[in-house]
C-alpha cells in the first residue's frame, strides 16, 4: 500500500475567506476609501493635484443604480490618478433648491396654504435629510471622497458665490428683466428653461383649420380689382394651427413674400390659401363638408405675389366687437409645404412669433394665468366664457373654437399626433407664454463659449456637437422662476413696480444676505428699510422670483481654485449643468482676479449614458424597472443559494459580494452608450468576482518567503511578461477612462495566461518542490489592476496576507503603490526578457497543441490527469530545401522546462520515430511561422511518484529524485 505524503507537500494556507464577509464590510470602505482619501492627501504632491468636480445629483428621493454609475465611474477615475503619483481632489456637492423639493415640501406639510418662508423650512429639512441619506449610500459603495467638506447649494457660503457671479453679470449688463415668451407650466405654475423640458413624439393634439375675415379694405386696392365682380360675399385668410388656444392672443398673419397665393371660391364667399396649399385645403374642406360642390373646389378667382397681400387687413373675431384691424406680415419661416401657407402669429405664445411681430411694433398678448386658465382678455365681450373653461392644456382650446363656430370660421378639427414639450418634473405639457422673466444674454458671449470648447477633450468625441449645438441654439436663457425654495434674485421694485438691478443695489442686497441669510428675503416685512440701499429714493419692494436651479448648479466652478480635470455626468447634462457651467464661467470672466484661468470650467467631459433593463427599456419609476444599487450589493436580484437538508426550508439567502459587485458592474459597462443592467449581466459579473477571489484565495495561500530568492525559470519569466503585457493594457485603459477594456483585458490574462498556463504548471513546484516561483509579483500586479474597480477585495486580500508579509515593513499597501513601478527586480531575470518575448508565441502554440491532444485523450478515456502522457514533438528541419531551425530551436533552447510548462511527465524533440504499439497516441497538428509541427500524446514510460504524481519514478510507489531529496531536506 502505498505511504500518504500529504505531510510534505506545501498545500495552499490562507484566512482569506471564500465570500466576503458582511461584518467586516464597514471596515473595509473605511480603510480602502476613506483612510486612502486622507493618506493620498497628506502624501500625493500638492503641485499635482487633479481634480474632478462633481456634478451635485438632486437632494430628492432615494439613489437608483444609474446614480451609482455615476459615482463610482468617477471613484475609479480618482483611483488611477492615485495610482499615477496624483493628489486627487474630489469634494462631493448636492443640488437642493428646485421645484420637486418644493412640491415634496407643499405635499408633506400638513397645512395647506404654507406661507414661502413656511415652504422653504420645510424645503430645507427634507433635502437635509436626502443629503445626508444619499451620502450614506455613496459612502457605502466604497465612493473616496473629502466627505467631511461636502457642499449644497443651500450652503449660505454657496449662495453667497452664486450671488457675487449674478452681481459679475450685472456689471456686464448681461442680466435683463423683459415681457417676452418663454416656456411656461401650468402644472407646476414656473417658467422653465430648455433643459427642464422633454420631448414626447406622440403628443396629440386638436389642430383647427380657421378662417379670419379680411375687412372689406381689399376691395378698394388695385391689385384685387379684377376680384370685385368675383367675390360677392366675404374674403377670408385661412390658417391652420396646432393650439386653437392661442387663437384669442392673435395679431397677425404671416405669409411668404416669395410664395404664390390664390383666392379660391367657398359659395358666395373666397378663401385666401397659398397656391402649393390649395389641394390639401380642398381635400379638409371636402372632408369637413361632403356636400360641397367640386366645382368650386376648382374655382380659382385669382393668384397672387406674397408681397401683394401686404396692404391686406383682417379682425380676430375673439377681440369683441371693438376689435382693430390686423396686418398681414411677411415672415422667412413661412414654408410652402405645410398648413395653408398662412401662419396664425400669437408674439405671446411663440419664439419666432415674437421676434417677427417685435419688428413690426405689434404688442404682445399672452390672455392666460399661470395655471393656464384663461383671463378676462382672452374674449373682453363675454370674458366669463372663456374664464370657466379649462385650463389650455386640459382642454380649453375647444372652448375657444366653440366661440367661432357659429361664424363658420372653424373649417375642420382633426387629431393631430406631434412632437411637444413636456415639463420633466411634473411629465405634464408645457406652454409658450409671454411673461416678465429675467433673462441672461446668451447671444453675446456663446462664440466665445463654443471657442473655449476646442480645448477639451471629449469622452465619447460625439459630446462636443451636442454641446455646442445647445449653446449655438439660444440667444438668451430665462433664468427666474416663480417659487419660494430657491436663491433669490436680488431685484428691487418701485411704486410703478419698474425693477431697479444694477451692481450697487446687488452689492447692498448682498451685504444683508450675508448678514441676516437668504430666508430673511422672505421673512422680513415688505417696507423693512435695511433691504433698500441709500441712494434709491421713494418706496421698493423686494421681488419674489428664484433662480433658475440650473444658474445654482452652473455657478459651482466658482468653489474650484482653477479649471476642473474633469466633469463626468450623464448624456442629459449636454443642455443642463455642462453647458449652464460654461455660460456663467464665460460670462463672468476674469474680472479682477488675475490668476483666473479663462475657457470652459472642464479640461475633459466624460458623459455616460442612461441605465436600461434587460429589455432594452429605459429604468423608470413608472414603467417600474428600476434597480436599487443595494439590490446588486446584496445579491438578491440573483436566483438564491442552494441549500440542502433543514436548511434548504428556511428564507433564501443570497450570494452578496458586497460594493464590489456594484462596482466591477460600472467598470465592465461601456457607459458611453446606454447601459443594461439585467440578471444574466449580472451572473457575468458575479462569475468574474468569483474568480478573483479564487485566485486571490490561491495566490495568498501559496506565496512562500523563499520564493524572493529562489531561481526563476522560464515559466516563471513567461509568466512576468503577459502580467508585464496585461498591466500595460490594462493602465493604458484606465487612463484614457475605458474601464470596460480594463475589466476585458484583466479577465483575458486570468482565463488564459494566468490560470490555464502559469499556475496550472507551477502547482507542482509550489506543492511539492521548492515552493518558488513568481506568484509575490503576480499578487501585486493583480491587485493593482484591481484597485480601482474592487477596491474592497483589495483590503481584504491585503487584511489576509501572510503573516511574513505583514512582518515586512519595506512593504506598500497595494492601493498605495504606484502603478507604474516595477513588479520584480530586474536583476533576478536570468532570460533577456526581450528575447523571451519572441519565444512566447511558439512555446504557446505548442502548449496550446499540448492541450487539444491531451482533450483527446482525455475525452476516449486514456487519462484523466496530464500527467499521464508524455509528449513527442516532430519539428522538421527543412522544407522543400529551406532550413527551419528557428521554431526548433526555440524549443531546444527551453527543453529541460518543457514538461513542467505544459505539465506532463516527459517531452522529447525530434525523437527517433515510434513503433506504435504504444495502448493510445493522439496526435495535433499545428502551423508555425510556417512550420507544419505534430504533437503526439502518448502513454508515460516510467511509473508513477507517489508524492508528486508525475510518471518519472523508478518503480510503482516509489518517489521520483526531486521528491526524494526534498523529503530528506524535512
């Protein structure tokens, strides 16, 4: 019977424990994050700092995973800059003023008519108690981060900022109070700016074809006297509009001066539409009125130039009895091809309205409240109408068609489907209204905005169109809104409630901000003096507008000492906080501070995208598809772990690997597309991070002491290369942001070059020789391209190391240690490393063929471990005539190595053919640097080592030499 050896081997030995455990998890992100935060602080060159200014999520409701997309894309970011020699500077902020806190605010309180100081009490304790809560979330993903110095926008310090760069844009008269459109929702009772809209492609809304009648004036003017005879009832202009609505705010009518109109007959009466128009008025006039004779739908009385209707006039009915004639205008985007060529212009309720009539002196009218109902002027003859009727989005267009139709003035209503804007707070449409809003001028600084965009670098490249696309596409940006939690605008009024806004009534206004803070702006009575500074004589008021929540968070580049290394938000910030962060950094400029660096507040913009289902859906709380980071943390959106006996009745319990899990997600994904997140991504991920605590497990419990001065052998020195090789690729990926290459090219050296080679041929060295090899440099290049995707895993395999590491204070931390320095000390390599380097791809390939030979055998049942077989290779020497001695040689050169690399028990080269009579040969053939080879497996020739199971012992239950000299040496 053969005698155990087990005694003698060197088995593998570690406390690393298979799962990471949940009580030591607190730990962990307190030294992998927090205690590392500090350390690179007081030991990273102040001289170098990089800094990545954070994007402040809202203080509203609780964290889904595309927030810890987020944030942990950014954690990895500051890690590699760590690993690069960096300081890091990383202060996390908090957007907390706005109208969803504020409707959480009105929602919560108990008391219905909450005065704006109640609201603003209220405002502040619930995004308080988000911050702190959303920080506690973070913190718990194993986020680094200067904590303790987090920062909100509440913060008095920050309005303070905020304030002085309003106060910067006064002084450069880019800050106007002005009447004009802008967009307007009922639902939350607000202006908004264009970031605070989306879009919905299936808005349906009730589109009319209107008639206005045109005064009898055109009779009388020449180029219609050949119409006189023709028309014996009414001329009217025909409009087609998408928001009957704004019908009763209507001023005018534009048409083309370069467009074809004609007059066509409608019974006694004649229709003015534009010549390219007629068929398709024809076509809703058939279907309004089926009776109506084809032959008039033929009668064309006449067709004229666009600049011919010029001196034509028209009443809007909706203006009463007393209603003024009407002018008909020329406009450039009057377009052939749409509506009856004829546009209804309301300069209340449209941009391009506004700007044409505002050339043309003709007054804006916007008849409806902030709650989208209709006032008094929208029908001064009955304004009680029009008054009850629903609020415009609701339906109260219909309401205004029912006032004309007993005119004849509404042709035909129809469903119309289209694109329109949405408020993306309250998911309710939004409207065009003229109000009095403050504006910043836009129009005068964005070429030098779009020139400061050339400098920075674009992650993904397609980020700089868009950008500039948002910037380029506005002339001003409305940034007053009317709600109570927010920053003031410091504006006085007079009696006349004319504003007063220049830099001295800010710099007052500000002095007593700074003394009483931004709430006393509501809780002081209306005639405290103190508000009002000396030089302004007669009776104020202090205005109650907010600022935009966007000019809050866009004023946040003024916290930083200099430019940011980086921004890194997701795709939506393009039209948000990106370009908001711009805007106020040009238009404020250096001022008097000469160590102001001018351009945009962003060396680098990272964008990402947004988080999807497995289904390719968009995550949202409605659809109800969203993922909870803790849900990834714990493991439960994974099946559970099965159990067996007494216990497999219990509650499941699942497989929790903890932040790192939540983490090696981030990295993995390429974010800048849209991300999945979905079971079957997950159980990927959960296989990765199983065999990085595998092979950590097995790297810890196998590394000897006597290893750092034992010899190295060629494997040992393969194996330095493809770490060497795969590092390189690795930080080359971290550093350009392309994590997803980095968790790729990681996985691909664990599967092929480090399980599959390296450790399968050094087991027996380790267990049963002299234990050496290079498996310290391969723990340290491991956990470095861990570090800043698994952190966690990183302290934890550093908490377990061995004990004679521990005692070794030469040592450094692994997620303090440079990337870039070496992994081993040149001096032990015995090989030129540059000369290994071009063997490695002929000793893999006959590896390689090694290894299909042996399936081979395996899968007929001849072997089961490798190590019964030995190996015959045929390399020929020469092939029609040409030597080939480079690929022999190369196998020569490493013969006394080749059995252990490919882990059998014996290789011969170019041996003297065989009689086969041997019980199995398998054979692979395999093509190299255009060398045909063969691999031949066969039986072993020797018996079997009963401590090392390699077949080179003398005699069954013998030991082989090696193992004979080292059970001596115990």
């Amino acid at each position: 019977m053969s005698k155990s050896w087990t005694a003698t081997l060197k088995l593998p030995k570690s406390t690393f424990p298979p799962r990471p455990l949940p009580a030591s998890r607190d730990q962990y992100i307190q030294q992998c994050a927090d205690q590392l935060y500090e350390w690179q602080r007081n030991n990273r060159p102040a001289d170098d700092t990089f800094i990545l200014h954070d994007g402040p999520p809202y203080a509203n409701g609780n964290l889904h995973v595309g927030h810890a997309l987020n944030k942990i894309l950014k954690d990895m970011i500051l890690r590699t800059k760590v690993q690069q020699g960096k300081r890091v500077d990383y202060i996390p902020g908090w957007d907390c003023h706005g109208l969803p806190i504020e409707l959480k605010a009105l929602e919560s309180a108990k008391e219905k008519n909450l005065s704006p100081l109640e609201i603003r009490k209220v405002a502040r304790n619930l995004a308080s108690n988000t911050v702190g809560k959303q920080m506690k979330s973070f913190r718990s993903y194993g986020v680094m981060s200067d904590w303790t110095q987090k920062w909100t926008t509440m913060d008095t310090a920050y309005e303070m900022r905020q304030l002085r760069l309003f106060q910067k844009m006064v002084k450069k008269g880019l800050i106007y109070l002005k009447n004009k459109p802008v967009y307007w929702s009922p639902s939350s009772q607000t202006a908004l700016a264009e970031a605070e809209l989306e879009y919905h492609d299936n808005h349906v809304s009730h589109a009319a074809w209107i008639r206005f009648p045109v005064t009898d004036d055109w009779r009388s003017l020449p180029q219609f006297e050949a119409l006189q005879d023709k028309v014996k009832g009414n001329l009217y202009a025909v409009i087609w509009t998408t928001t009957p609505w704004t019908l009763p705010a209507n001023r005018a009518i534009a048409i083309h001066g370069d467009l074809k109109y004609c007059v066509v007959r409608d019974g006694a009466d004649a229709l003015l539409v534009a010549e390219s128009r007629l068929d398709t008025l024809n076509g809703k006039l058939a279907k309004a009125d089926s009776t109506r004779p084809e032959t008039q739908a033929n009668t064309v009385y006449g067709t004229f130039d666009g600049t011919q209707l010029k001196d034509l006039r028209y009443t809007n009915r909706l203006r009463g009895k007393d209603a003024p004639a009407q002018p008909i205008i020329h406009a450039d985007f009057v377009s052939a091809g749409s509506g009856s060529g004829l546009v209804h212009m309301a300069p209340g309720h449209g941009f391009d309205d506004y700007e044409v009539c505002n050339s043309h002196n003709i007054p804006v009218a916007a008849p409806i409240d902030d709650k989208g109902r209709f006032t008094k002027d929208a029908f001064p003859d009955a304004p009680e109408i029009l008054q009850s009727a629903p609020s415009v989005i609701e339906g109260g267009g219909r309401n205004v068609l029912d006032l004309l139709n007993p005119h004849g003035d509404v042709l035909l209503v129809e469903k119309h489907e289209h694109k329109y804007p949405y408020d993306w707070r309250t998911k309710k449409p939004v409207v065009i209204r003229a109000t009095e809003q403050w504006f910043a001028d836009v129009a005068s600084i964005k070429e030098e905005a779009v020139n400061a965009l050339k400098s920075v670098r674009f992650v993904p490249e397609a980020g700089k169109k868009r950008l500039e696309s948002f910037i380029t596409g506005r002339s001003e940006w409305c940034i007053s809104r009317q709600r109570s939690w927010g920053v003031p605008i410091p504006a006085l009024y007079d009696a006349t409630g004319a504003a007063v806004v220049d830099e001295q009534v800010v710099e007052h206004i500000i002095s007593v901000i700074k003394e009483r803070g931004t709430h006393a702006w509501w809780s002081d009575t209306p005639d405290d003096p103190a508000w009002i500074p000396s030089s302004l004589k007669g009776t104020y008021r202090r205005g109650t507008d907010t600022m935009d929540v966007w000019f809050d968070s866009g004023s946040s580049w003024t916290m930083m000492p200099k430019r940011a290394d980086v921004y890194l938000e997701g795709s939506d910030q393009h039209r948000g906080w990106f370009q908001s962060s711009i805007l106020t950094r040009i238009a404020a400029g250096a001022g008097d501070d000469a160590a102001f660096e001018m351009g945009a507040p962003f060396k680098q913009l990272i964008t990402h995208g947004f988080t999807l289902d497995q289904e390719g859906m968009k995550m949202s709380k409605s659809i109800g598809n969203t993922i909870e980071p803790q849900q990834v943390v714990d493991g439960t959106l994974l099946p559970p772990m099965k159990r067996k006996g007494k216990a497999a009745k219990g509650a499941p319990t699942y497989d929790a690997l903890g932040p790192d899990a939540l983490r090696l997600w981030a990295a993995s994904s390429d974010y800048t597309s849209d991300v999945v997140i979905s079971v079957p991504v997950l159980q990927a991920i959960h296989s990765s991070l199983i065999k990085y605590r595998t092979t950590t497990k097995m790297l810890l419990g196998s590394m000897h002491k006597s290893a750092r001065v034992a010899s190295l052998s060629v494997t040992d020195q393969v194996a330095l290369i493809q770490l060497q090789a795969t590092m390189e690729e690795v930080g080359k990926a971290f550093d350009n942001h392309e994590f997803y290459k980095g968790y790729n090219a990681l996985n691909r050296w664990i599967n092929n070059d480090l399980s599959a080679f390296y450790l399968e041929a050094l087991k027996d060295r380790l267990y049963c020789g002299d234990g050496g090899g290079v498996l310290e440099p391969v723990f340290n290049g491991f956990l470095r391209m861990l570090a800043p995707m698994t952190p966690l895993l990183v302290e934890e395999a550093w908490e377990h190391r061995p004990e004679w590491m521990k005692q070794d204070a030469s040592l450094t931390h692994p997620l303090q240690q440079l990337y870039a320095d070496p992994i081993i000390d040149s001096g032990r390599l015995t090989v030129d490393p540059v000369e290994l380097q071009k063997d490695i791809p002929v000793l893999m390939a006959f590896h390689g063929a090694t290894k299909r030979a042996l399936e081979q055998a395996r899968s007929a049942g001849h072997v089961g471990s490798s190590l019964q077989s030995t190996v015959d290779i045929y390399v020929p020497s020469s092939v029609d005539g040409q030597e080939h001695y480079a690929v022999l040689n190369v196998l020569e050169k490493h013969a006394d190595e080749l059995e252990s690399m490919f882990v059998v028990s014996g290789v011969r080269i170019n041996g003297p053919q065989r009689d086969d009579v041997s019980d199995f040969v398998f054979r692979e053939d395999l093509e190299i640097q255009g060398v045909t080879a063969t691999v031949e497996v066969r039986p072993p020739e020797h018996a079997k080592c009963s401590r090392c199971w390699r077949y080179i012992a003398p005699q069954e239950d013998a030991l082989c030499g090696r193992c004979e000299e080292v059970v001596k040496s115990l």
